[in-house]
C-alpha cells in the first residue's frame, strides 16, 4: 500500500505540470510502484492468489496506460518507459 508521501514522490518524477495526478504518466508511475510492492509481496507469500490476480490486473491496467500513451504521444511514451525503466 503506497502512502501519501510516497505517491506524491513517485508522481513528482513523471508529472507534467505541478497539478498532476491523473495523466497517464502519472498513473503508470503510480501502478508500476504498486507492482513492485505486490510483487515482493508474492515472492513471500507464494499461495496468496487473490493478491496474484490483483497484480495480474495492475499489469494489465499499467499496459492499457503505455498503449494508449504510444498510440497517441510516442516521445512521452518513450521518456515514461526510460523514467520507469520499462522495456516495450
């Protein structure tokens, strides 16, 4: 679970303006830091399958977000995928 603190960090790298929260940088940076809790999670607690399909959502929801953003602004897609170090 990410607090606040670390949201607003996490946001403060990839945002586009001082206000934002929702573009799709902003909510792939927020989904790829959730995926990496979760998945040190799972790593502990291998049976825990309700927390596997949530991840397996997250990742999904992540991907929807880094196709819209190279379908519709390439060179953003690009930096947030470099920023986040994310291969695709």
């Amino acid at each position: 679970m990410l607090t606040a603190k670390q949201k607003a960090k996490v946001i403060k790298e990839v945002a586009i303006h001082d206000k934002d929260t929702g573009s799709a940088e902003a909510q792939i940076a927020i989904l790829s830091k959730r995926i990496d809790e979760l998945a040190l999670h799972l790593k502990k607690h291998k049976k825990d399958n309700h927390s596997r399909r949530g991840l397996l959502a997250m990742v999904a929801d992540r991907q929807a977000h880094m196709n819209y953003l190279k379908k519709k602004h390439p060179k953003r897609h690009t930096a947030v995928a470099k920023k986040l170090d994310l291969k695709k």
